[in-house]
C-alpha cells in the first residue's frame, strides 16, 4: 500500500532575508523612539515572517510557530479540542483551526478580537477560577492545551526566567488535571537550568518531551518550545 504524502514542514517565506532580499531596512530617523524600540521596529521591517503572516491573514508570526511545530509532531488532529493559554493576539488560534481543530478555547490577559469557530476569555490564567472556566467552555477533556504566556520582562535575566517557569509549572498544573489520556501540551521556555525541574516533571508525566526552536523563532531569542505528548493520566 503506498505511503500517505509527508507534510510540508514550514519554511521561512520565499523572498525573506535568507534568500538574498538585498539590503536590510534601516530606519531613517529614531525620533522619539529608544534604542531598544529602534532595533525592534527594524526587526520588524526586516523579518520575513512578519510580511508572510499579514500575506496569509494571521494576527502574528507566531502562527508559523505553532504550524512548525504541527508539521512535525502531528498535534493538531481533525476534530480535536485545543485550549490555548496566552492567546493574544490570536496567531495560535488561527492556525489550530486552520488545521482541522474542531473547537478553541482560548484565554489572555489582553482583550483578543473575535475569532469565528473559537471562544476566548478575557482573564487571568493565574486565577484558580480560570481553568474550570475553560474547561466549561470547551465542554470537554483537551487534546491539546497550548502555552505561548511569557511574563512582563524587568530586564533582569535570573528574574524573568523565574517568571517563565512559574508560567510553565501553572500550565502544567492545568494539563495534568485536564488533558485527557494520550494528550499533548506545548508551552513556552527560555533557555536556561531552572526547567531542568520542569523538564523531569514533564517525564514522569508524558511518554515524550522535547526541546523545539521553531524556524520563525529568532535566532537571538533564548526562546524554545516543550514539547511534551502522550499524557498518562491524571496520577
């Protein structure tokens, strides 16, 4: 019997910076702009996932993430139902159901604009109320629950990565009272030794975990993804 055809794994936008796009774009004047904000917005200018993403509609980059991650992991099943922590401004939302996620709830600090075929709270994930909120919403165990929180930033690296795994250590809370048997979670890291705690957790807790550093993931960033699939079961 002949093999089904192999996805497409996503690869950065025909025409970006890695295809010889010319001369990068260097903004003219900072005005009021700081450094940082300078070099942010030419980041911007220069990315070729960001100009793909406003080609294909999707709310962020972000979106080329998730997609990199489903190609080569298979997370996002027809039908399946996706919790998605973090939400704003939408990117991760639009590309599970793009690939076939039968319902989406999502929540975020943030105010998000409708979505069709998603419902998304406006809340703090944090709240011991929040995740029996979601699971109303969703009707159901999870497939999949995706985290792409990441903390407010004070500049202090020892501090925000705390902050990170603190976010990390609630979603995983969440998955291990939600997911159903055989389930996935995705959750943002950053590089560092504190999520080796996280990562044996993760072990003991799924059949598979893994470190992915998604292509539209910016090489200076220290960010990866946990990839952990396979749940076993509320303990």
């Amino acid at each position: 019997m002949d093999e089904p055809p192999r996805r497409r794994l996503v690869r950065p936008p025909a025409g970006g910076a890695q295809e010889g796009r010319g001369q990068p774009v260097r903004l003219k004047t900072a005005g009021r702009r700081t450094a940082s904000s300078q070099a942010w917005l030419e980041r911007q200018l220069n990315d070729p996932f960001v100009a793909e993403a406003k080609a294909k509609g999707y709310r962020s980059r972000a979106a080329f993430k998730l997609l990199e991650i489903d190609d080569k992991r298979g997370l996002i099943r027809p039908g399946a139902r996706v919790i998605d922590l973090g939400s704003a401004p939408g990117g991760w939302i639009q590309a599970a159901l793009e690939r076939g996620a039968g319902r989406v709830v999502g929540v975020d600090l943030l105010p998000v604009d409708p979505i069709a075929g998603a419902e998304i709270l406006q809340a703090d994930f944090t709240d011991p109320a929040a995740g029996a909120r979601l699971l109303e919403r969703l009707g159901a165990a999870p497939d999949l629950i995706l985290s792409d929180m990441a903390p407010n930033t004070t500049g202090h690296r020892q501090t925000d990565h705390l902050r990170i795994v603190g976010l990390i250590e609630a979603a995983l809370d969440f998955a291990e009272q939600a997911l159903r048997p055989g389930g996935a979670l995705v959750a943002k890291a950053f590089q560092g030794g504190e999520t080796a705690a996280i990562i044996g957790r993760l072990k003991r807790t799924f059949a598979e975990v893994r470190h992915v550093k998604p292509k539209a993931s910016r090489a200076e960033s220290s960010e990866v993804y946990l990839v952990a699939e396979g749940f076993r079961g509320a303990g």
